[in-house]
C-alpha cells in the first residue's frame, strides 16, 4: 500500500521555504522527468504561488503544505507511482483549485511522491484547511488506486473481499478472473496476461489513439477500435480479445485509454515525448529479440511470451537490488507501516 503524510513544520514558514520545497518536489526531474503540476508551471511555480497570494491579499501565515505518498520497495514502477500521485491530487475534492507541484523521486529504496501545494486556492481564495476527516479521504482515495492498481494491500478487508485471486508471490492481481488463467500466469504461459502486459506499456508510452494502435503494432497486435463498444485485441497468434477481458476492465475502456493519453500528452514536454517514443522502439526490438531467443532454443508448439519473459527478469534483478540495498540501508519500511 502507499502512505500518505503531511509533514509537520515545528517553527513557522518562510517565502524562502516555500521555494526550498517547490525545487526539493522538483529535484530529480532531470533525471526521470517525473514532475508535473496542477493550477500552475513547472518552470515558474513559486511565481505563480506569489501571485495568487498577492491577489488574495494573504502573503503570511501558512504558505504551503509539503506533503509524501510513498510506496513499499518491491513497487518499482515509477510511471505508474507518478501517474498515483497526481490521480490523488486530481479526483480528491479537498485540492480542487489549489496550485500542486508534483514529483516523484527514486533517489531511496522506496519510490515516493512529493506534493508542495500553495496554501492559497486559486480559484476561491481559501486559506488551505484539513480536518481529520479530510485527511482520512485523502488516505481512503490514495488507498483506492493501489487497489485500482494491482497493489496488493494485505490489511485491507474490501481487497480480501475482491473475487479475483490473488497472487502469493508476487504484488499483483491476476488480470483475468478465471482461475485457470492465474495458474497459466504463474507458470508464465498466460497469453491474456502477456497482452495485458503489451497494452499497459503501449498505453504509458502513447499520445493518442492512433499512436498507441501504432504501439501495439510494433509488439505484433492488431487493434480493432471501431464504433463498437469495445476494442478488439488480436495477439501475434491470432486469438482475439476484448478490452472488457482485461482486468480491472474499468481500467481499459475507450474513454479511460483516452483519459491517459490526454494526460500524457498535458504533462510532457516534447522532448519528453520523443524519448517516450525511443523507449517504446527499444522495448519493442528488446521483445522481438527476446522472442527470436525462445524460439530458438525450444519446440515449435512451446509458448513464446517475451513480455511475461522481460517482467520476470526485471522483478528478478529488482529482488536482487532490494535484498543488496536493504542490507546497506538503515531504512525500516516495516516500521514506518
């Protein structure tokens, strides 16, 4: 699960302070690009935190909110931890109209999200106020798109409750419900999760609804996006599927894909863009090679999924990483939980 805090100031604050949060927030977007804003810039958001405070006449006192999401160490997906955070700040009504730069930073074990939010709404001219009960909606939200997100939150009773099966060795859900199909994902012969796989990083990788078509084309699906209801996914070997199979299928629907596109396109700069687009090339020739090496060293009826191979493979050197840092690291994630 991710933790969600407000941290506390002892002494009060200052102007300087606020621009030391809003550059600490920022401080590792050169290195992954993983910064963007709500009500304001990336490039000049302590102005525009000024600004509205000077119009609203309300320039002392509290001057913004320094707040942390962060994820256990075995969540090494920071796209997707990005795409949580700003979620969070987006579909919680307490931060409607408040000014919010985001950053994700992967400088510890643990990936986490920082908040530095004016204390000044820009649309009403409220002073920021959080109530227990608002805090305890923020932590509902931010606990809903873990769940959302195939992020297993083992202390959680509506997740126990959830029909799907859970995996015992790794964090996610099984993406389809028949029982069988989990047991085909486990054994890493899945197809419906090997797509499953295809669509989320064409989707993370995509501006548009022709260019994630394009993506997918490039691992060797064609997509079928009509009129009709759904989409229709064909796999290199020709079975068919729809985008309601997929699980959660709330997640996949035509206007959710398109929701994403449009935020991925709001958030990147283009320079962004362009190296989402190398990423997807690479990925794509990483998997045809991927694919041309299983076929060579097994039988012509075996199944060949090179992205089940690929997540294996990370999540192993990820698992590695994990243990060599936490025996260099003074870090207790178990406690902070």
């Amino acid at each position: 699960m991710a933790v969600f805090k407000i941290i506390k100031f002892k002494h009060g604050q200052t102007k300087t302070g606020m621009r030391n949060c809003i550059d600490y927030t920022k401080k590792m977007e050169e290195e992954n690009h993983l910064v963007s804003t709500i009500n304001c810039s990336s490039e000049s958001a302590y102005e525009e935190f000024m600004l509205i405070k000077n119009m609203y006449n309300k320039e002392s006192g509290r001057l913004y909110i320094h707040a942390e999401q962060s994820f256990p160490p075995e969540i090494q997906d920071m796209q997707l931890i990005h795409d949580i955070g700003r979620r969070l700040i987006e579909e919680t009504d307490i931060f409607n109209g408040f000014q919010v730069v985001i950053g994700t930073h992967t400088d510890r074990d643990h990936i986490h999200n920082h908040f530095c939010i004016n204390s000044v709404n820009a649309e009403t001219g409220a002073k920021w106020h959080i109530s227990k009960a608002d805090l305890e909606d923020i932590k509902n939200k931010s606990l809903e798109l873990c769940r959302e997100e195939n992020i297993r939150i083992w202390w959680d009773k509506q997740n126990d409750q959830d029909q799907v099966v859970q995996p015992e060795d790794n964090n996610e859900k099984l993406h389809t419900v028949k029982q069988g199909e989990y047991e085909k994902q486990k054994q890493g012969q899945s197809w419906k999760y090997e797509l499953f796989l295809a669509v989320k990083e064409c989707v993370k990788h995509s501006f548009s609804q022709d260019e994630f078509i394009s993506n997918m084309e490039k691992l060797g699906y064609e997509v079928q996006w009509d009129h009709h209801k759904h989409i229709t996914f064909t796999t290199p070997d020709g079975k068919k599927c729809r985008n309601n199979k997929l699980y959660p299928p709330e997640r996949f629907t035509k206007e959710k894909l398109l929701e994403q596109f449009e935020r991925n396109c709001q958030r990147r700069s283009e320079r962004t863009k362009k190296m989402h687009q190398k990423e997807m090339d690479e990925f794509a020739r990483n998997a045809r090679n991927i694919l041309t090496a299983l076929r060579s060293g097994k039988s012509k009826d075996s199944n060949y999924y090179p992205l089940t191979h690929m997540k294996k493979r990370l999540e192993g050197e990820a698992l590695k990483e994990k243990i060599k840092q936490k025996e260099n690291s003074s870090y207790d994630w178990e406690q902070e939980l």
